[in-house]
C-alpha cells in the first residue's frame, strides 16, 4: 500500500486536525453532570478512534509515523502561537491579554500534553496491534476499547498529573483522572459500530489487512 493512498491521507489530515483543535479549545472546561472537564473532550476521543482505525487497516509501522506527524505539527503550532504573542501588538489590537491568556500555555502544561499525547497513542497502537495477532483478527471490539482503555489511561495519568499535582488536592486530582478516563473510554465504546463501517470499508477498498508479526515496535523508528 502506497502511504499516498487518498484514503490514507484523508485519515491522516483527520487525525491531525482532531488533534490541534483538541490543543486550542483545552483552554476551557466545561461541566458534564458532576464532572468537569476541558472542552477538547469533545474531539480528542476522535483522535484515537482514528489511531485505532490506522492501527488495524494499515499497521503499526504506518500509525506510528502520523503519531510523530502530529506531534511535529502541535509543536509548530505551539511555537506559531509562542512567536505571535511576543512580538509587539499593533496600537489598536486590544485583545493582547486575552490573546495571551486563552493560547499562552505554561511551559508545565505544554510538557505535560505532549508527554501524554505520545505516551497514549504509542501505547494505544501497540497494544492494539499486539491484540489483533493475538485475537487472530477477529472480535474488533476487545481491542479498540481495550487499546483505548490502556491508550486514553495513560494520556489522562500523565496530562493531569504532570499538570496539577501540587496545585489541587490529590484526592480532587485521583477524581478527574476518574472522571476523564471514563468519559474518554465511553467514547470509544459508543463510536464502536462506526469504527466498524470505516475498518471494513478500508480493508475493502485498499485490499489491506496488516498483521504486525515481524514489526519493530520502537516507537522512535520512522523507517
């Protein structure tokens, strides 16, 4: 398979685009029921269905190159946004404190989003595509949500910790871990039957179904 499949960079520009959202409008929390949460919940699920939906049509070898894709990207944005809010504002530009308030993350959340967005999705495609050699390709389901679960455990441990341990009470911090854990793994879970149509429909299409038997899982190798 051509990594210049239209399906494949269509999935790809998705995943991406999920992603940079979700580090935009992190900024605001919102309230579900009882819980609070930053309003990237509503997208960043998506990035990992997608992850999942690379994983098991195309391999590991190919999930792996769009993880560090987008983590290129996110730091570009992330360094566009730091260069934008130090130059000087034009004399009529008001908006200078909002600016830097809403985009201008603390170097401590920058580490901690970008640890876990590679501690997740490396973890969420390898035991992903551990589980499909070892379910031999069948019953999808255990291992999107169980990839999810281990993938979407660890973003939420490290993004959370990293970013509020010593600034809220720990029980407070044990509780969102919770709270955004749960959330995040019921998204995959409701998103299932979609998963489904798209897996399907790809290994149709691109008459592809890899097995990663012989793959080096080093998540630092590109090649």
């Amino acid at each position: 398979m051509s990594n210049t499949s239209p399906r494949f960079l269509i999935i790809t520009a998705l995943f991406i685009t999920c992603l940079i959202t979700a580090n935009i409008i992190i900024v605001k929390q919102i309230i579900l029921g009882p819980i609070v949460l930053p309003a990237a919940v509503i997208i960043f699920p998506i990035s990992y269905i997608l992850s999942d939906i690379m994983t098991e049509v195309y391999g590991y070898s190919y999930a792996r190159r769009i993880i560090w894709l987008g983590f290129l990207c996110n730091l570009i944005l992330v360094v566009a946004i730091w260069i934008a809010g130090i130059l000087p504002a034009a004399p009529f530009f008001e908006a200078q404190p909002a600016f830097e308030r809403i985009l201008g993350n603390t170097p401590r959340f920058l580490a901690a989003s970008f640890l876990a967005y590679l501690a997740g999705e490396f973890a969420n495609s390898f035991v992903l595509a551990k589980m499909k050699i070892a379910t031999r390709g069948k019953w999808l389901w255990s291992r999107t949500i169980g990839s999810t679960i281990i993938g979407q455990g660890l973003d939420t441990i490290v993004v959370l910790s990293i970013g509020f341990i010593g600034i809220i009470p720990f029980s407070t911090l044990i509780s969102m871990i919770l709270g955004h854990w749960l959330i995040k793994s019921l998204y995959e879970i409701i998103a299932t039957p979609l998963t489904y149509l798209i897996v399907n429909y790809l290994k149709k299409k691109e008459e592809l179904d890899v097995y990663d038997y012989t793959t080096n899982f080093n998540p630092i190798q590109l090649i």
